[in-house]
C-alpha cells in the first residue's frame, strides 16, 4: 500500500490517531494551525532541519524507524545547543509514490518513540508528493529562560573548549555502510544519533559555557563557527580529541585518515562548547552527575585562526573540513549521502 490508496487526508489521520497530547498544546492536528501556550517568562526557540533522501540518507541502508528517529533528534540536538527545553514539532514530508505506506508509519513511529523519550508533541505539519525523493522536514520548537540561553558568540580568549562523547563515531559508521556492513553498534552512531538534551540543558542551567554548538558538520567546522562569531581563535590538542574504544579498534594508530575523520567527519551530535577556566571543576562535576563524558580539548586564543597540534606540539595540517551543501570544490558531484566536499581549511 502506498499515500495513493489512502490519500493525504487519510495519511494526516493515521498520524494523528497515534499521538498523545502534549503539555501545552491547546489546539494540535486538524485546524489550520496549532496553537500552543507559552511559558511565561521563557523565550521560544525555534528550529528546522530537513532531511533529503540522497543527500541526509540512503534507502538503501537506513531503516525507517531510525530515520524517523534520526530526524528528531537532529533537531533535538539543536535545541540542545541553545541550552533549550524541546516542546512542540511540525511535520512536513514529500512522499514519492515508490514509498511504502509501511515504510512512512515505521518512520513516524520512530519519530513519535523519540518524541516520547523527550516529551516533546507533535503538533502538526503538510503532507504533499514528491516526484521521485523523500524529504522529511522538521520544525521544533522549545524554549527557555532568557538568561540561560547559550549562543555561539560568547567564547572568550583563555577559555577551555570541551565536548561531550566521542567523536569520529558516527563517519566511522557511515563508511562502514557505505562498505556493505549492515548492523553493529558502529552502525548506530551514524544512523540513530542520540541528542544531548539532557546535558545542554544542565550546561544552561548551571551557567557554564561561554559559547555552544552542536557538531553536526564537524568538529573544526562547527568550532569555526563559534570562532567566527566570537571574533577570537583557538588551539586544539590531537591527543586529547576523544575517540571511541570502537573508534581506536579500527584505528589502532591515529594516523591522518583516522584524526581527519574525527575532526572533520561530522553528524556526531555531540556538544562543543567553551567555557572559562574557573569553571572546569564544576563543569566536570555536573558531567559525573549526568553519568556522560566531557573532555577538555583545547583553549580560544585572542589570535584568530585554529590550530591543531601533535603531542610533541608541532602543528598539525589536515586537509579538512566540513560538509557544505553547496561547496564548489574540486568539481565532482557532491556525494549522495552527507559528508561531502572540503568547504574550509583548517587554517582559517
Ligand atoms: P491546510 O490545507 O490548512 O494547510 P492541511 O490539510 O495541510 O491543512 O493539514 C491538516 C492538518 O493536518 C493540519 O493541522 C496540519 O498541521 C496537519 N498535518 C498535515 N500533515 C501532517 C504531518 N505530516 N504530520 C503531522 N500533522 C500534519
Ligand atoms: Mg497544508
């Protein structure tokens, strides 16, 4: 069966008999729009990411519970690095006729699992057809107190930068799909990320970080941005990056390839963020409390620019970066699922 034979409103329905209400819903699925109570005193924060088959995921390797779930979470991790509470999202799908409707209500149950993991409520969207590709887009909406709200523009020179996790993980899996490997934690990482809601909000509520932002385009790309908007540089030290016990099974030695992939590899949904020096045993106190790992990688300089150094201190030069949709580079096409062309030096 596929939208065809229960049209659109018939699709609409379906989703909408399988959520429950959520806090602060007053009007959900089923009027022209939803309307939602806000906190008093709390900003709203808002956000969309979209995800696109042949460029976000491949069919062929994904499965439609993890990418529902891996479409939330996306967003999660957004609200995540504002230090925000997620309530309410929107839905908004282009469905081709070669999808399955089993396929679209194994995706949606993905994505209403998460939302139940994070108490966050569906609250409506549009449904349409699409000539060939899937696009599932979705907008969260959250909130918090204006003062705790961390951004990107903060960081300070002396500042420590630290992330949460590892990274490295979630490119590590996505080559090991693209190789033929089908199942296995490494797998996971790539396909159904875990956001860190959890912490951005102890991070926010314990006023720790200076500047925060969630890696989802690569540790150097992503710390580019908080050095961007800060206005201040930064030196990071290879041998402190956190790599996965899985990470270095793969990588007994950490070679270029392997610290190219953990730095520029992206989709992590890890936390980066900076925060002053005075700080750090709090911070890595609150981070015993969460039962999640928190490493100190390096420190933002006044000088502009951002290095990576060896252990013996010599810098490192890694040809890098993240991923940018629509980075000219080299003149190939980009790749069809994420990661793709050099967009950035690391030498800014
Ligand atoms: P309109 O024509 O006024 O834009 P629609 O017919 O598109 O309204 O949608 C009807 C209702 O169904 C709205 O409340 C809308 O938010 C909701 N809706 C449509 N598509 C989705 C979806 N994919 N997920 C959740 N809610 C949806
Ligand atoms: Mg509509």
């Amino acid at each position: 069966m596929n939208l065809r034979e229960i049209g659109e409103f018939g699709f609409i329905d379906r989703i909408a008999g399988r959520i429950v209400s959520g806090t602060g819903v007053v009007i959900g699925i089923g009027d022209d729009a939803a309307a939602v109570e806000p906190v008093p005193g709390r900003l709203d924060l808002a956000t969309s990411d979209m995800l696109v088959e042949g460029v976000h995921f491949d069919l062929s390797f994904c499965d439609p519970v993890s990418l529902g779930r891996k479409a939330l979470s996306v967003n999660l991790s957004d609200i995540a690095a504002m230090g925000g509470e997620p309530r309410h999202f929107l839905l908004s799908l282009a469905v081709p006729p070669s999808i399955p409707l089993e396929f679209l209500d194994a995706c949606v149950q993905g994505m209403l699992q998460r939302a139940g993991e994070f108490d966050v409520a569906l609250i409506g969207g549009d449904t349409c057809s699409s000539p060939d590709r899937l696009v599932i887009s979705i907008t969260l909406l959250g909130d918090q107190l204006p003062h705790r709200i961390i951004r990107r523009s903060g960081a300070r020179p002396g500042d420590r930068v630290c992330v949460t996790g590892t990274i490295g993980d979630s490119a590590l899996g996505l080559r090991l799909l693209r190789k033929g490997e089908r199942s296995g934690p490494a797998l996971d990482r790539h396909l159904d990320p875990m956001p860190r809601v959890k912490e951005g909000r102890a991070l926010a509520e314990a006023g720790i970080p200076s500047a925060m932002i969630d890696i989802s385009d690569g540790l150097l790309a992503d710390l580019g941005h908080i050095l961007d908007l800060s206005s201040v540089g930064a030196r990071l030290y290879a041998d402190k990056l956190p790599l996965s016990t899985r990470f270095r099974a793969h990588f007994p030695v950490t070679d270029r390839e392997s610290l190219s992939l953990a730095v520029a590899g992206g989709e992590d949904y890890e936390l980066l963020f900076t925060a002053p020096p005075g700080k750090m045993q709090e911070l890595f106190g609150l981070f015993e409390g969460l039962g999640t790992p928190v490493t100190e990688i390096g420190v933002i300089t006044q000088e502009p620019g951002l290095s990576l150094l060896g252990a013996d201190g010599a810098e490192l030069r890694l040809d890098v970066a993240g991923f940018d949709h629509f980075a000219a580079s080299d003149g190939t096409k980009p790749c069809a699922t994420g990661h793709g062309r050099p967009a950035c030096g690391v030498h800014r």
